[in-house]
C-alpha cells in the first residue's frame, strides 16, 4: 500500500499511522503528537518496512531500533487494514469476527486520524512535489524539518483551542 495508510495501537495511550512515508503517532487519551519518523523513499520503503526499521531479508538483528516496531510496549499492537501484514504478535488486522463494540471503537480513532491527516494535507506538504534543497538528501532534511513543523504547529492548535474529538 502506498501513500496514505493509516494504523493504530489498540491501547489508552496511541495511534499509529503512516502518511506519505512519514509515521506519526497520537496519544488517544489527550490531543497529542507522540512521534513523527520519515521520510521514507517512495517506493523504496513499504509500510511494513517503515514500522519494522528493515526487512525480512536483512533479518531482525539487522533491523533499526529506534523503529516503532521496538517502541511498542510490550503487550501491545497494531491494528492495521491489511498493509502491515506480516507481524502478528504486534500488528492485529482489523476483522469482521472482531465484536460490534472493537470494530466501532476501531472506526472512531480511525476517523480521528483522518481528521489529523487533514490538518496535515491543509499545509500542502505532503501532497506537492518539494523543490527545496541542493541534493535529495538536503530536500529530504529540508521537507523532514517542515512536516515536523507542521505537525508541531498541529500540537500548538491542539492545545489552545482546537484538540481531536474524543473517542
């Protein structure tokens, strides 16, 4: 899957998703920002990539640890549509077998990360081509340093007026 997937951590305390190859995380219990990590080269990096910080290939010992998949506290995991299959003891994909309560439970923190994801969109950084920078590294520091600033200004307005609803 490419572009904009959206993942949570069935849990109190975060949501997981990934959106135009940055991951970023929110607290469910208050309106907060908990992690943003990109980018990722487009078409280069999976999602399932992105979250384990490598591939089966390159093997887990290889894998980076400061990626999400090893930020996960123990016990929890991911619920995902389907784009991060391959990891069940810490991803969970969503299931018509799941009780009424967890898939509408499920529908409202997604629909909160949509509402996240348009805040993001209504900067316009992550759905235009970034023409800033000398080399693909200087533009790929450059666009990580708006997102993130994008994503705090998102946090800022999150706690003087304008927070997620409640799920």
């Amino acid at each position: 899957m490419h572009g904009n997937a959206f993942r949570l951590i069935l849990s109190d305390t975060i949501i997981y998703f990934l959106v135009q190859k940055y991951e970023f995380c929110l607290a469910i219990g208050e309106p907060k920002v908990a992690w943003v990590n990109g980018p990722f080269l487009p078409g280069i990096e999976q999602d399932i990539t992105a979250f384990r910080g490598g591939t089966v290939e390159d093997g887990k010992k290889k894998w980076n640890r400061s990626s999400l998949y090893f930020k996960l506290p123990k016990g929890k995991r991911v619920i995902a549509d389907g784009g991060l299959l391959g990891e069940p003891s810490k991803i969970l994909v969503k299931s018509p077998d799941h009780p009424k309560e967890m898939r509408d439970y499920i529908g409202r923190v997604l629909a909160r990360q949509e509402s996240f994801h348009t805040r993001l969109k209504n900067f316009n950084i992550l759905g235009q081509r970034f023409r800033h920078g000398a080399s693909t590294q200087h533009k790929m520091d450059l666009h990580k340093m708006a997102v993130e600033s994008v994503a705090v200004i998102i946090q800022y307005d999150y706690e003087n007026g304008h927070p997620p609803f409640d799920v």
